[in-house]
C-alpha cells in the first residue's frame, strides 16, 4: 500500500482515536504509522490543541452601538410622552375643568356703559372657580364659569369684567338671565322665569317651582292636591309638619309670599291653600288670585310677562327674593354681602342688627391700612346660628333687622338706613349696594 494512501486512511481514522473510540487495533495501527510519520503526527497536534477564538467582526460592534441607541431613544420619546400626557391631564382637570351648573353661581352683576363687571362664588365648597368666558349676541352678555377640585392655590370666588362693541341688553349665566335692562335680577327670579308654567295640571313643573321657592326647607314634607275639574283651579300643599301658634302668623305671610309667586308663574292656577296643624287642630289658610292682584297692584299674572316684572315683585314681598339660597334650614351660615358703590371715599361700614327688634350685635369693616374701600369693593358679614339666640327657628329669624353707616377718615360715622327689615334664612346670600355720598345722603338697595 502506498505511503499516501495509508496517510489518508490514519486522517480519517485520527478524530475516533482522539476521542478514544477506535477500537484497540485501529490505535495499534494508527499509533505505529504516527511513529514513522511526520505529517500525520502534526495533524494530530493540531487536533488535540483548542481552536483560537474568532475575532468579532467589526460590524457586529456596530450593530449593538445602533441598538443601543435605539434603545435609549424610545425611553426618551416614552418619557416625553408620559409627561405630555400627564400635563394635558393635568391641564384639563385643573384649568380646563367642567362647567357649573347656573344654579350653582351666587354672583353680583354691574353694567356700565359697554362693560360687564360680575363677581361671586360658587354654592358649596367642594369646588374652585379655574375660569370664566364670556359671549357676546346682540347685546345679550353670557359668561360660564367652570370649576375645578379646590386646593391651597384656588377657590371658588371670581371677579371678572368683560367689553363689547354695542350696549348692553341682558346678562346670563349660562341660561338663566342674571342682569335686564339696567335690573340685577335674583337667583329665584331666574329660576321662576325659566320655570313659567301654563297649566296648573302639570304637577312635575308644579314641583319645580315649588322647589324654587324652597317650600319643603320653609315647611318641611308636604303632600299636594289639585283642583282642576272647575275654574278657578286650585292647588292645595298639606304640610306634615305642625306649627305652634306664635310662630303662626310669621308663617302665613312666608305662605302669602309664596303662593303670590305661585300664582304669578302658573299660567291658570286661581288659588293656593295651606293646610297645616296648630295646638288648636287643623287649619287652612288660601290665598286667591284676586288676593295677590289686590297685594300686587295690578294683575298678577302680568308679572310673567318679563324678568324684569318678575323680580320687582318678588323684591316687594316680605322674603328679600334678590338674595340667593342654597337651602333653608335650621343651620348654616347667611351673608350679607354690601357693594361699595358710593361717589364719596368712605372709610368704613357698621351695622347693628337685632332680632324682634332686641340688640344682637354689631359689625364692623374697615381695611387694614386705613385705607378707603375701593369701588365696587364687596364686604361680607357671616351670620352663623350661634350668633343668635339659643333656639332661634328659621321662621323667628324672617324678623332679623339691621342698622347701617358708613365712616369717614376721622372715624365719624354717617347713618345709611335704620331698621331695615331683612327676611334672613340660613344659608342664604343677600346683596346689597351702597350708592350716595356725603352731601346727598347714602342709599342702600338689594341687589
């Protein structure tokens, strides 16, 4: 056999012999040839020593570089992302916020010229004012006012002014008409003009304007009886609730006020009665169309007519209509909410208010510095239960009355009004304005 065949013969056999699986002829064979073999010999060196490690192609390193920065690239776009959204979150829950139902807006409307001035706050204190806009239609202002969760660095009062082109006509919140024609209208104005009902027959818009006018906070529950077989239909409201005697006369006029507004409103409705329970038994107490015509000075069905006729009639009954409820109750704090308005500087306002025409307190305002109260400045008195007589019942506080004067630089006070009846009820707001000056006297009007 040649010297070249047998090499390749020993080449094949060389892995099996380096893994030790030839069998113990084929090692006696290979291992004589590797004696005398050179080549053969240093085929198997190289066999048995580890292979050397690759280098890694240069592109390889490239590839991860480029990963790499892809990599970081995406985290930064997906952090730029998050932060986006969570600002326009941000943005929208804290600036943006949603808008306020009409009802929830107790504000303060004054027009002059061709600029609307409003400033308020918001019922409830769960809410923040974020911002007010305002439209503009044909001389008819509206404005909305949006809220947002209160924190330390908001709240829920606003003091906004707004300018157009033509004079102004009407002013709205949202809806409801809050300024006509050069009168600030009430909250419970607005409410009853929007909820003028035709037919006595249709109690659900019966029950809105009772809930208007806050009856089941005055009297408590109450069941309701219709008479609409024969004109004049009528509308009787059964109070549950019983009331004492003293207290009775009170009461009926809070009825007579009522029922006058009721029978405005309520296109066909021809009377209202009462029935409730005294000491003495059931009573019953009605007011009848001619009764509130006779009262009002002209028919009172003609005070539906326009907001305006509307909120002077609700300002002539013995509740102060221009102010603006959150609820009637026993509890609560009520405010009385003054409007510097006045063409002289003054210094200060003090009232005197008392209850049954006893002295409860006084209350003063002046500003820290000395300073005169800026126009159109708005004092606040808060009345709190404990600021009255143990007991006092919403019906006994209808007798709430207060004196008022302003003070000059010197301190002099100047006498604005005395005994000035208020038909006060917790939680509620009262506004007035302070108009005048030194020479002529000072005024002061609701609204």
């Amino acid at each position: 056999m040649n010297k070249r065949f047998d090499c390749e013969i020993i080449r094949d056999l060389l892995p099996s012999y380096v893994d030790g699986l030839a069998s113990d002829t084929t090692k006696k064979a290979v291992e004589e040839h590797l004696t005398d073999c050179a080549d053969c010999s240093a085929a198997l060196k190289c066999m048995k020593e580890p292979e050397p490690l690759k280098a890694v192609p240069a592109e390889v390193d490239y590839l991860k570089k480029v990963r790499r920065h892809t990599n970081r690239k995406s985290l930064l776009i997906g952090i730029i992302l998050m932060l986006v959204g969570m600002s326009t979150l941000l943005y929208r829950f804290f600036y943006i916020g949603s808008e306020a139902s009409a009802t929830e807006v107790i504000c303060h409307v004054f027009v002059e010229n061709n600029t609307v001035s409003v400033s308020g706050t918001l019922a409830g204190s769960g809410q923040a004012v974020s911002r007010v806009t305002f439209s503009n239609s044909n001389g008819m202002v509206q404005f909305r006012v949006y809220t947002v969760p209160k924190t330390f660095f908001n709240n829920g009062d606003f003091n906004e002014t707004y300018t157009v082109a033509s004079p102004i006509g009407q002013v709205r919140v949202d809806d409801l008409i809050v300024w006509d024609n050069g009168m600030e209208i009430g909250s419970t104005a607005s409410q009853l003009f929007a909820a003028v009902n035709p037919y006595v027959g249709d109690m659900p818009a019966n029950t809105r304007v009772a809930s208007i006018l806050g009856i089941s906070d005055q009297f408590g529950p109450y069941s309701n009886e219709l008479q609409t077989a024969t004109e004049p239909y009528g509308w009787t409201l059964i109070l549950e609730l019983s009331i004492s005697q003293d207290e009775e006369s009170v009461a009926k006029e809070i009825m007579s006020a009522d029922s006058y507004a009721m029978l405005a409103v309520i296109g066909n409705l021809g009377s209202v009665t009462w029935q409730y329970y005294t000491e003495a038994g059931l009573q019953e107490y009605t007011v009848t169309e001619e009764m509130a015509t006779v009262y009002a000075g002209q028919d009172i069905k003609q005070f539906a007519d326009s907001i305006s006729s509307l909120q002077t009639l609700l300002q002539s009954l013995s509740f102060k209509w221009s102010g603006v409820r959150e609820t009637l109750q026993e509890e609560g704090t009520f405010y009385m909410n003054i409007r510097n308005n006045c063409d002289d500087k003054i210094y200060g306002i003090c009232i005197d208010y008392y209850l049954d025409g006893e002295l409860i307190g006084s209350r003063g305002f002046e500003n820290a510095n000395s300073s005169p109260l800026s126009a159109g400045k708005v004092v606040s008195y808060d009345f709190a239960p404990e600021d009255f007589p143990d007991d006092t019942s919403a019906i006994q506080l209808n007798r709430f009355s207060f004196n008022l004067s302003v003070t000059d630089r010197d301190g002099n006070e100047t006498v604005v009004c005395e005994g000035a009846n208020m038909s006060a009820k917790y939680a509620w707001t009262f506004f007035f304005t302070l108009t005048g000056d030194y020479k002529n006297g000072f005024v002061l009007n609701e609204g």
